[in-house]
C-alpha cells in the first residue's frame, strides 16, 4: 500500500511566489518591449487639435527622457567630471533604458547600487541620482507591467537595499527605510491607476459583449415572430392545394386512374406539409404565444390602422399610386406590419408630430413610404429602441427588397422601403390612378 505525499500550503505557496518571480523578472528580462503611444481618447486630450493630439501621444517618452536628463544633472552637480560616470550617466542611462525594455533597466539600476560603493561613494548605495533614477524606474517598470509585479520590484529593492547597507555600514544621506517608503507610495498610486484602468476595460468589453448579445437576441424574436405570422399564409395556400386536389378528379368525367393517384398524392403531400407546419409553429411558438383568432392583415385593413393611431394622437395622410391590385399574402402582411411598426415609431418617438403614409403599386412590385414630422414635445425614454428597426429590415430582407430609415432635413424620420412583386403572366398595364384619404 503506497501513500501518497501531499505538499503543505506553506511549499505551495513558496513555489507559486518563485514561479511568479520567474515570469515577472527573470523570464525574458532584457527582451525589447519599446514603449507604445499614449491614448488620446481621454477627456483632455479628445479637446486637442489634430497635430497636438499627435504630439500628445509621445508625452510619456518626453517625460522619462526629462527624467533621465534630471538624473544627469543630478549626479553631475555632486561629482563633478570625476565621478559623472557612475553618479549621472549610468543612473541615467537606466532611466532611458525604461523604453526599450523596462525589466532590463530595473536589473541594471539595482547592479548600479553595489558599483556606486566600490566607486568610493561616501553617502553608501543611495546617493541622490542613484536614489532619484532608481525610483523613476520602479514607477516606469510597474506602469508598464502586471501590479504583481510591483511587489516584486518593491520587495527586491529594501531587501537588497537593506544588505548592502549592512554590509558596508553606510547610515550617510538617503537611506533604504527613505527608498522604502517613497517607492511604497509611488508604486501603490501606480498600481491604482492600473487596476482602475483594468477594471474600466472589463466594463467596457462586458457592455460590447451585451450589446452583441442583446441585437443578436433582437434578431433572432424578430425571425421568430415573422416565422409565426407567416405560418397561417403558408398553411392557407397548403389548405387550398389539399382541398383542390381532392376535388380535382370529381370534375372530370372517367378521370384515368394515373390522374386519380397524382392528385392523391398532392394532396397526402399537402396534408404532410401542413403537420410539419405545425411542428414547426411548436418550435417557434414562445411560452406566452397565443395562436390569432383572425386572419393576418393585409393592405386592406390599413384604414383601419390609421385612424387607431389617430386616435392615440398621430394624425396620418395616406396616399396610394397605381394601379392596386392583389399581391400575395406575405407581401401584404409584410407591408401592412412595416407600415404598423413605423408608425407605432413615430408614436413613441415623435410626439405631436403628423405622418404620411405613401404606397405605390408598380410593375416590378410595392413601394411603401413613412415619414413623420419633427416632435413638437419631449419624448419619453423607450427601452426597446432599435428592435423596430430591426423586425422592418427582416421583412424586407426575406422578401429580397431593399429599405433605409433615417433622419430627414427638417427633423423627422423616415421609412422607405421596396418590395419586389414578380408580374403574373395575366397581368396587363393598368393605367396610373391616385387616391388620398
């Protein structure tokens, strides 16, 4: 019987720190990460000009080459010409080399603390170029890292700090408790800023998501309650072609039997077809679906229409060009339901405004026109914003037509839309007739 050893949370723990050590500044320390521009969407730099907007996205690397400069100066103004070299250009030099690869520069600064003690600095590892350069880095390098990493450079840097001070036995000019404390509040204020921004990017992707979401869920009621209406006008035409099929043969006298079993047969393939159509209407049928006690609506019901939403406050012309004649009866409740939702739009979003209602029969199909006037009085927030829209595109997108909806010159909005009608055979011209009502 073999046990099996399990290690205490305390290794465990200890592995994970190490192997985070690892991955934040040992793994690929000194790989070239060259420094980004700044975004220039925020709410002071979207004020600014074109050019300057340009400009303002090197604003970071202007900075830590000032700091670096700042450094140089330092460190000259301590040493003068014989010591610049360790005092000013190489604290400097790691202040730079914070653009190019952050991690890197980090390594070399802390190499830099031991090098200014054999040099024969008098004030210890922490002289003030060193001290300054050191902390520029540490803001430079967890800005551009994980906050985890913050800890890391932050631990690294007091305890290293604190061994070669009490190796040499320096207590002169600033100390590693002062290193401590400034680059403890220095790099918490980054890591804020950092977690902050995080947290404003996850809002931002999760509403990106929603929205895709919810238009998608949009899109998918809307074919569903297409799906649903249209269900009734493929099973009336199913209905007739099952009925004329069984009374085809009773029309003619001693129909031959081969005559006989076609038409049985169209007819058994009606009656299938009409129970898939019911299967079908069970898939789509929401929970809440009750089955119409009417027939669909058709273009012939539009004045009744029109005169509800006059009654609700929107006082509507309507106006017919062509020749009207029947058209099938997916074009017409397709129409009938773009007119409806237009107007059910303009009632909700344009208030104390007229509409106008254009129709127009030609040869090659249906033209519909909406278009409503500017509001006359606030309108009330409508959380179903769009999904109109929506359900109108589908429409004519499944009878292949084309329609635009959008603001017109004086404030209103209109709706225009073309369905495509194929000609039947019988049909002939009739002459252009107009009527207003």
């Amino acid at each position: 019987m073999t046990q099996t050893k399990t290690r205490s949370p305390e290794l465990r723990v200890a592995e994970e720190a190490i192997a985070g050590l690892r991955q934040d500044l040992i793994h690929d320390a000194f790989a070239y990460r060259p420094m980004g521009p700044m975004r220039t969407d925020g709410v002071l730099t979207r004020r600014l000009s074109e050019g300057l907007r340009a400009r303002a996205e090197w604003t970071p690397h202007a900075v830590v080459l000032a700091a670096a400069l700042l450094v140089f100066m330092i460190g000259f103004s301590i040493t003068g010409n014989a010591g610049v070299l360790v005092s000013g250009l190489m604290p400097a030099a790691c202040v730079g080399m914070t653009l190019v690869r952050p991690v890197g520069a980090f390594w070399m600064s802390m190499a830099l603390m031991p090098v200014s003690m054999v040099a024969g600095s008098s004030d210890g590892p922490w002289v003030q170029s060193t001290f300054f350069a050191h902390l520029v880095v540490l803001v430079v390098v967890a800005a551009r890292t994980k906050p985890r990493t913050a800890a890391w450079l932050w631990g690294l840097t007091v305890l290293f700090g604190t061994l070669l001070e009490n190796v040499g036995g320096w207590n002169a000019g600033p100390s590693t408790p002062a290193m401590a404390v400034a680059s403890a509040f220095a790099l918490l204020l980054v890591c804020v800023v950092q977690i902050r921004r995080e947290a404003e990017r996850e809002v931002t992707v999760q509403r990106t998501v929603t929205a895709v979401e919810r238009d998608r869920r949009t899109l998918l009621e809307e074919r569903t309650t297409i799906a649903r209406e249209l269900h009734d006008v493929v099973a009336h035409h199913m209905s007739v072609v099952a009925i004329q099929a069984e009374a085809a043969p009773y029309r003619v006298e001693n129909p031959p039997p081969e005559l006989v079993q076609a038409f049985l047969t169209i007819r058994e393939n009606a009656v299938a077809a009409l129970t898939e159509l019911r299967r079908v209407l069970g898939v789509v049928r929401a929970e809440d679906y009750e089955a119409p006690d009417a027939p669909q609506p058709t273009l012939a019901e539009l004045d009744g229409l029109l005169a509800n939403v006059g009654e609700a406050g929107l006082p509507t012309e309507k106006t017919v060009t062509g020749a009207v004649r029947e058209l099938p009866q997916g074009v017409e409740l397709s129409a009938y339901r773009i007119i409806q939702e237009a107007l059910s739009n303009s009632l909700r979003h344009a208030p104390g405004a007229t509409a106008k209602v254009e129709i127009g029969y030609v040869l090659g199909g249906l033209g519909l026109r909406v278009v409503n006037g500017p509001p006359t009085a606030p309108a009330k927030p409508s959380p179903g914003a769009g999904h109109g829209i929506t359900g109108m595109r589908e429409r004519v997108a499944m009878l292949n037509g084309e329609m635009t909806a959008e603001t017109t010159a004086e404030g209103g909005y209109e709706v225009t839309a073309f369905i495509p009608v194929p000609a039947a055979p019988s049909d002939a011209p009739a002459e252009t007739a107009g009527e207003q009502t």
